[in-house]
C-alpha cells in the first residue's frame, strides 16, 4: 500500500468487513491521519487499489472505507 510520497508504506496483509478494509503488517503509521485520503496499489484482487479515506489507524494497520467486498487476500 502506498501513499503520497512524504507518507509511503508497505502493508502485508488486507482484510475486508462490512464495507471497511483493513491493512495490516504495517511497520509504522506515524504521519497519517484518520480523514486523510491514501492511494493504496498493488493488491490482488484489485478491488483494494484506489484512492481511499483513512477511518482508523493503530500502530501496525490502516482502515478505510470500500463500500462493496473487494475479495479475499
């Protein structure tokens, strides 16, 4: 998963429920903020990629809002 430059991360693991999807194996959020909008890339099923509004963050994961069921990671 990445964002604008000054915010890039990688994530190892995605997870999708009741239209939030979840990023996990974060090394770090620091810098992110929830409302903040992220590009996420590079996910199989593509469903995940887009630009997405940050919902909830903690120290290893990020959440944000995909309406529909993007698939299973």
């Amino acid at each position: 998963m990445e964002t604008a430059p000054a915010n890039s991360f990688t994530a190892t693991g995605a997870s999708w429920s009741g239209g939030t999807a979840t990023f996990t194996g974060i090394s770090s959020t620091r810098g992110l903020r929830v409302g903040e909008q992220v590009a996420v890339s590079g996910f199989t099923p593509a469903g995940y990629n887009g630009t997405h509004t940050i919902t909830a963050l903690t120290g290893t994961s990020v959440s944000v809002a995909i309406a529909s069921n993007p698939g299973a990671y």
